[in-house]
C-alpha cells in the first residue's frame, strides 16, 4: 500500500484540503484500497483543532466528502510510516528536512513539484483566496496520483 501524508503549517486548511481531495481521486479512480491518504502539521499552532471553516465550506461547494478530523503535529514516526510526505511550501519543506535530518530516503516533496510547478499552494490563511487554493491542490493531486499510477517504464 502506497501511504501519502500531506502537511502544511497547522493543519487545518492546506494540508486538510489535500487530504480529502485526494481521497476523492482516489476513490473515483477505484484505488482505495491500494493508497491510504492523512495530514498533518509541521507545526502546533492549531493542534487539536477541526478543519478550518472556509475550507469546509470550499470542499462542500466543490462536492468533496470530508470528515471531522483535529490537527496532528507530524512525528519522525512518520517518516518511516509513510511513502510521500507532500509538503505546500518552502517552509514546510525546512520543517521536514530538519525533522527528517535532511530527508535521507527522498520522501519530502512539495505538492506542486507534481505539476512541474516552482512555487507554494496558495495560502488561503493569509490570502483568503480558498478557490486558488483549491485550484492548486486539485492540479497537485491529478499530477501525484498519475506520478504514483504510472507503469514503470
């Protein structure tokens, strides 16, 4: 099984975001039982708390299914559980490499590194735009589920 941990600063709307539209794809592409999908964040600023309110509202508008869910801080445990640990920004990368002490199996990337893309999923925090946000994370999803999908060649 193919495990897939997103992350962003507290968890509660980038990272959360991918969780569940990642979900989605994967159980409309009938892989469910071969990707399992979480989140976290890189830091504690929001541990405990439920997915923010916008990206709820967000993920409802676009037909989404999400759960409640409270905000984990990411572990070094994780590293070893997980296949992919898929950052949004430059920041939650340093926080990875740091933990992972400079990522020594190639687990750490970025969620638009997918998409050939050189730059951070938006940040509806500070941007209050959760449709770009929402438009990022859906391009980054198809590209890793199709990267992840992909016969070898």
């Amino acid at each position: 099984m193919i495990k897939i941990l997103f992350l962003c600063h507290g968890n509660i709307c980038r990272s959360t975001m991918a969780e569940f539209v990642m979900k989605d794809l994967i159980k409309k592409a009938g892989l469910s039982d071969e990707i399992f999908v979480a989140s976290a964040a890189c830091r504690r600023d929001e541990i405990g708390a439920d997915t923010y309110y916008a990206t709820k509202d967000k993920l409802r508008e676009k037909g989404i299914p999400f759960t409640p869910r409270h905000a984990v801080q990411v572990t070094l445990s994780d590293y070893e559980k997980y296949n992919c640990l898929i950052g949004m920004d430059d920041e939650n990368r340093y926080d990875l490499l740091r933990l992972t002490d400079g990522d020594p199996l190639g687990k750490v990337h970025l969620l638009l590194d997918f998409t050939h893309e050189d730059r951070p999923v938006a940040d509806p925090w500070y941007t209050r735009d959760f449709e770009a946000t929402y438009d990022d994370v859906l391009r980054g999803c198809k590209a890793l589920l199709q990267t992840i999908t992909a016969p070898d060649i």
